[in-house]
C-alpha cells in the first residue's frame, strides 16, 4: 500500500495501523493459516448472503464482511479449551474457532444436522466442543454468560479465557456494565472486545453517546481500555494475546475496541437507506483497507509465492461449496418431535 493511500484511509479511519512485521510470538505460518481462516471466512458470509436473497437460508441473515481480522486475530491469540461468545453477527467467530462449515451451513438451511439442529438458525450458532458457547440475537446478551464462564474458570482454576464479542450498540447495554464491574472487581479472566463499527442498526453511535470511544468506559473500573485497528489482524492479535496474559495471570479483564467499518448492510437485505450518499462515498476509500488483501499484501511481502495463496483461495472457495452441497443435498428436515427437545420442561399445556 503506497502512502497516498494510507493518507486517504486514515482521514476516514484514523484508526488504522500499518501491518509492517509479526507481532511477537506469531510464525509465519501461522499467520498463512490466519490467512486460510480469514479466506474462509469470508466465502462462507458473502456466500450465505447470496443464499439468503435466493430465499434458501430461513430468517436473518448478518454477514460478517470486513470483520475478518477481529475473530481471526482474537482466537488465534486463544487456546484450546478458552470460551467464546458471540453477536447475531456471530459466523465468523465460529469458524475462526474451528466450528465445522459444513454444519453450520445445515443450520444456516435448519436442517437436522445442522450445529443446532436446525433450531438455531444464523444468528444462534453454537458449537461447544471448539468453545463457542452460542451467538446471540439479543443485542449484548453474550456479555453476562462470558463473565459467568470467567468466574467458573476461575473457581476452577483451569487457567481458561472468557472471550466476549459484542458490538458498539451492545456496549449501552446494562449487562455491558454490570458484567465489567463484576469482573474488575473479582479480577475474572474475561476479555471484553467490542467489534465497534458506529452503527447499531441504523443508529450512529455519536449520536446516543456522550463519548464514542468504547475503550474509554475502562477508566470507570480501573481496567486497562485500548483501541486497534479492525482491519488489522495482527493488531488484534497483539492486544488478545496480551490481555489473555493478563488474564490467565490473575490480573483481570481487558476492554478492547476494535475499530472497522460495516461495508454491507445490518443485515444482507438492508439497504443503508439511513446512511448519506455522501457517506458511502466517503468510507468507499476503505475498500483499500480490506483486512483480506492486508494480509495478503504482508505474505506476499515476507516471501510467500502468490500461487501458495491461490490454492488457499481456491481451497476454502471449495469447502463452502461443499459445505452448501451438503446442507442442501444430504441433509434432512428436523422431525416434529425434534420441538419437545433439548427445553427445560417437557410439559404439554393442551
């Protein structure tokens, strides 16, 4: 990226960050598998969106475009046993923690073999066993089960991380404050990342905030609060990395503000009607900034042959064709009887 670029890109996001070497304690081949994640990623969502305006995929639909870097980055700076929760927003979080597109799909299309059933849908996606604990279509709902699983962790002294995702509308949420008073208080290791991309819905955040930036609200609790830049997946994983430290040390929780912007709709059959002309003309600039093409650009730089990078492409572009073949081909309808499982009560009330 030439420093024109990079001149227009901060006037409109000045969060941004140059991607200029590894941060520490990643390997270059991490940072390709980071790269087949985010390529993933990216696939599964812009396919999904197709599948929805085909009328294929059953409610809303949310993709998770441009956003990439932030679930990749963070749960690459995981380990293996850590807890997720996520957004409505939430399929990317659950690849980038090793769910299996194939079965998220099967929920996508609310088929019996889908992650949930089939009785989740796209904006509950659950996967236990790789440590997501569910996304959420409530607005910051995920805030208050990722500190309660921080306060098992910690009675249990497992050394696990609590990793909450939510959005910049879930941030004036009650829950939102309550969680982070509990947590600074009792030194939960639970880190708070909030995905900040100014809208909620169709919401400006400056206009039902006295002071946009998220990271701020650390202060009030005595917690460290950092902003990064979203299309930066080493910076996400950086500032992760360093609060799960914290965290597994006994020092506490970390508020992190990642900053991106939302280049689709709130969902894929949003029209954006609340944003200005000029607006969109103005943000289009960050196209420039797309965290896929970032990474790419910085692989290419330290050395990897372009071809290494195609296959990738190619690779996942097949795994979500699969993984739609699958939902659409193999799979079944969930049985009536499948609706008396899996509640708290069995009692039929005639």
């Amino acid at each position: 990226m030439n420093q024109e670029t990079e001149k227009k890109i901060r006037e409109v996001f000045p969060a941004y960050t140059p991607m200029t070497e590894l941060p520490e304690g990643l390997e270059l081949e991490t940072a390709r598998e980071m790269y087949r994640k985010m390529a993933l990623i990216r696939e599964f969502d812009l396919s999904a969106k197709d599948l929805w305006r085909a009328g294929k995929i059953r409610g809303l639909c949310h993709a998770y475009y441009f956003a990439e870097a932030i679930a990749v980055g963070a749960c690459s700076a995981l380990r293996e046993g850590d807890y997720t929760t996520s957004t409505h927003r939430g399929h990317g979080h659950a690849l980038a923690r090793g769910a299996d597109p194939g079965r998220m799909m099967a929920e996508l299309f609310g088929k019996a073999e889908g992650c949930n059933k089939g009785k989740g849908g796209s904006m509950h996606i659950a996967d236990v066993d790789s440590g997501m604990l569910g996304a959420t279509g409530i607005v910051g709902s995920g805030i208050a089960p990722a500190t309660g699983a921080a306060l098992s962790a910690k009675l249990q002294k497992n050394g696990r991380v609590s990793l909450c995702f939510f959005g910049d509308g879930g941030s004036n949420q009650g829950l939102f404050y309550e969680s982070m008073n509990m947590a600074a208080a009792w030194k939960l290791p639970v880190i708070f990342l909030c995905e900040c991309n100014d809208w909620a819905i169709g919401t400006d955040i400056r206009r039902v905030t006295g002071d946009p930036v998220i990271a701020h609200r650390a202060l009030g609790f005595g917690l460290p609060g950092i902003r990064i830049d979203g299309f930066n997946v080493f910076a996400v994983y950086a500032a992760v990395a360093e609060a799960a430290r914290r965290a597994r040390a006994g020092e506490g929780p970390t508020l992190i503000e990642a900053k991106y912007m939302r280049m689709l709709g709130h969902h894929v059959g949003d029209d954006q009607f609340y944003r200005t002309k000029e607006e969109l003309e103005r943000i289009s600039v960050l196209y420039e900034a797309d965290p896929l093409l970032r990474l790419r650009e910085f692989l290419l730089n330290a050395g990897l042959p372009p071809q290494t990078l195609d296959e990738i492409d190619r690779e996942e572009k097949a795994r979500v064709a699969e993984a739609v073949r699958y939902a659409s081909e193999d799979c079944h309808e969930p049985s009536p009887e499948e609706l008396y499982t899996d509640i708290f009560s069995d009692i039929i009330v005639e």
